[in-house]
C-alpha cells in the first residue's frame, strides 16, 4: 500500500506533510479534541497501524455550512487513511486493547499555538462509544465550540467541486 504520494494529494489539493507522529494507546483513551491556530494549523493524514480507533473531525470555519458538524468513522489497520482539513479539530478514541495511530501534519507542532474544543460538548452530537474515557487533565479542560477562539473562517469561493 502506498502511504504517501506526494504527486496524488496535490491533485488532491493537500499540501506536502513535513511531520511524522505515532502515538500509542489503551482501551478507552480519548485523546481530543485537538487542533493548532493561524498559520500553524495543521491537516492531518491518519492511519491506524494496529488495533481500531473511533475518529472525529470537527468543523471549526465559523460561516460554514457545516461548522461544529462532527464526521466520524472506525479506523482499523485494514482501513484506509484519513485526511483531516486543518480547519478541523480532532480526536479519536480506542476500541481495541492497544492502538498505535501514526499521522502525518502538513505544519510542525507548535506548542504555543495548540488549541482544543471540548470531547463532550453537546453542541457537536458525537456519539462516542465509550460514557467514561481515560482523558489526559488538558482534554478534560477544553472549552465548548461555542466558547472557542479558532480563527478560521469559511470562504465558499475557494469551496471546489467535483
């Protein structure tokens, strides 16, 4: 399989990776719901290289059509990939005993600039599947969309269409 192309996500309109990550974590980790601001936002290519993680995206384009709307899916290592827009926050939970979750960023990690909405805010809908995640003390201390500084904005010109 291939995991990187460079050629493929141009076409695609993705820009060129520059960061690696892997994290590795137990059943019932939920680590989000995480994104960086201004120019250190950050897209995210996701791939599940063991185990099955439940993943979310949120979009954070104040004026979109779709902000707040939280997309979900399973990811497994038999799964594709992900691309998570920089103007999207995001999580993921483990399913399975162990996860290792490797991805990829469009823009290095920038402490000063990481930025997180809260994983439960009822706002967003997401239907977790697990009530009690193990959470590190920063996700427990996000804010609700509704009370975030995310400083992306929708621009439907520069929407495509297929």
């Amino acid at each position: 399989m291939e995991t990187h192309k460079s050629s493929e996500f141009r076409l695609a309109g993705i820009p060129d990776f520059v960061q690696d990550n892997q994290s590795r974590s137990t059943k019932g980790t939920l680590r989000g719901l995480h994104f960086q601001t201004g120019e250190h936002a950050q897209g995210k290519l996701v791939r599940v290289l063991s185990g099955e993680i439940f993943d979310v995206a949120v979009d954070l384009r104040e004026g979109s059509p779709c902000l707040g709307t939280a997309h979900t899916i399973r990811l497994s290592a038999t799964t594709p990939m992900l691309y998570i827009p920089p103007w999207c926050a995001h999580g993921f939970c483990v399913l399975s005993d162990v996860a290792d979750v490797a991805y990829k960023t469009t823009v290095e990690y920038a402490q000063a600039f990481e930025a997180g909405i809260a994983w439960d805010d009822p706002d967003l809908g997401v239907e977790w599947p697990i009530s009690e995640p193990a959470l590190s003390r920063r996700d427990r201390e996000w804010p609700r969309l509704r009370d975030a500084k995310t400083g992306f904005h929708y621009d439907a010109a520069s929407v495509r269409s297929e």
